[in-house]
C-alpha cells in the first residue's frame, strides 16, 4: 500500500466516521449515543465522587499534620504503574466480580485516587508557614486552622486534581464496556464486534470531545470562581 492510498483510506474512514456520527438514528434509542453519553456521565460522576471522598480527607488531614503524606502519596503513586484494565480483570475473578459494576467503579477509583491524593496534600503542603504561624497566634484551634486559612490557600490545586481526575476517568470509564457495562464505550466495542471502523472511530471521537468538553468546563468554572479559588490570580 503506498502512502498515496493509505491517505486516501484514511480520508475515507474519517468521512465515514462523520458520517455514522451524523446519523440520526445512531443517537437515538437504548443504544444511542445520547443514552450511552448519560450512561458515561453517570459513572463518571459517581467515580470521582467517591474519590474525592477517599482521597481528599486523606490528603487535607495528612497535609495539616505534616505526617505520613509523602508515604501515602508514594504509594498512591505506584498504584499508577499497575494499569486499570488489569485491575478490573483482578476484580473480576474476586466475589466482588459478581455485584454488577462495582468492579469497574473500584477500578476507575483506584485510577482517580492519585492525582486527587497528590494535589491536595502538595497544597495543604505548600501552604506559608509564617500564614499557619500567625493564625496559630491568633489562637486558632487546629479544625479551625485547617478550615479558615489551610483549606481556602490549597484550593486552586485541590481543584486542579479534580480536573485531573475528572478528564482521566472520562477517557478511562470505556473500560466499563468491557465488562457489559454502559458509556460510550460500548459504541467502540459494538464497532470492533461489527468490523465497522468507521464505529470505531466515532466513538473514539466523542470519547475524546466529551473528555474535552469537561476540562473546559472546569476551566470555565475556575476562572469565574473567586479569585482565591484561581490562586490569588487575575
């Protein structure tokens, strides 16, 4: 195949991608792609729910103490190594395997956990001695301290670990169509199980559109939040 006809299949699979995507009937019903994108969105959110609920008051109290954070971000850290499809089939094969989705959401949070786990504790971290000092003398309690002046001073990269997060498990959740479970996923799947590329390709697209969609949802609603929320910025 020379490079000439290669482009031109490229060209051909794309117009047909477009095609497919343009398609009225592709959007609607149970296996639509509207259907499949709520299906996305739901374990999306709930995934990154739940890790922000692990990881976060992990992070914020270990920041505040100083104390066993690097070993927690360290082995948070690792867990990246390990890749979530692997961990998925680990679920699989365990009890946990036979309750429905919850292997593929452990799976998604394990992935999430770290960049919440790391940005939060870098920030409670980072924030100025001689401020914690000065509240300190003010005669602040510890709760106080961790809620009045660490936690509003560490919020712009706490929030830049959601996103993180956010945009990853996006890209990540099609795994979920692996298992039997629903997102847009299960377009790709449907396309390699049909031998239709252009399937294929159109659901690697709205993947990619929808992960940066949400990124630039983020990005809107940090530049509109006050500005401690943006860093003392702008």
């Amino acid at each position: 195949m020379d490079e000439t006809t290669g482009g031109a299949e490229r060209v051909n699979t794309l117009s047909d991608a477009w095609s497919w995507l343009t398609s009225g009937s592709h959007w609607a019903g149970s296996d639509g792609i509207w259907n499949r994108l709520g299906e996305h969105l739901f374990l999306t959110a709930v995934c990154l729910l739940i890790s922000c609920a692990v990881a976060l008051p992990v992070a914020l109290v270990l920041g505040h103490l100083g104390k066993g954070g690097a070993l927690a971000v360290n082995i948070s850290n690792a867990g990246r190594a390990v890749p979530t499809f692997a961990v998925l089939v680990l679920l699989l094969l365990t009890p946990i395997g036979q309750h429905g989705q919850w292997p593929t959401i452990i799976a998604l949070v394990l992935f999430a956990v770290p960049p919440l786990l790391t940005n939060a504790y870098v920030g409670m971290r980072g924030v100025d001695a001689d401020v914690v000092r000065a509240a300190r003398g003010m005669g602040m309690t510890g709760s106080q301290l961790l809620r009045q002046v660490e936690l509003p001073l560490a919020a712009p990269l706490i929030l830049t670990g959601v996103r993180i997060a956010a945009v990853q498990l996006v890209a990540t959740a099609t795994i979920a169509a692996l298992v039997g479970g629903g997102g847009l996923g299960r377009i790709i799947t449907a396309g390699f199980n049909l031998a239709s590329t252009p399937m294929v390709v159109a659901g690697a697209v709205l993947v990619a559109v929808f992960a940066l969609l949400v990124e630039s949802v983020f990005v809107v609603a940090q530049r509109l939040a006050p500005r401690w929320l943006r860093g003392g910025t702008g």
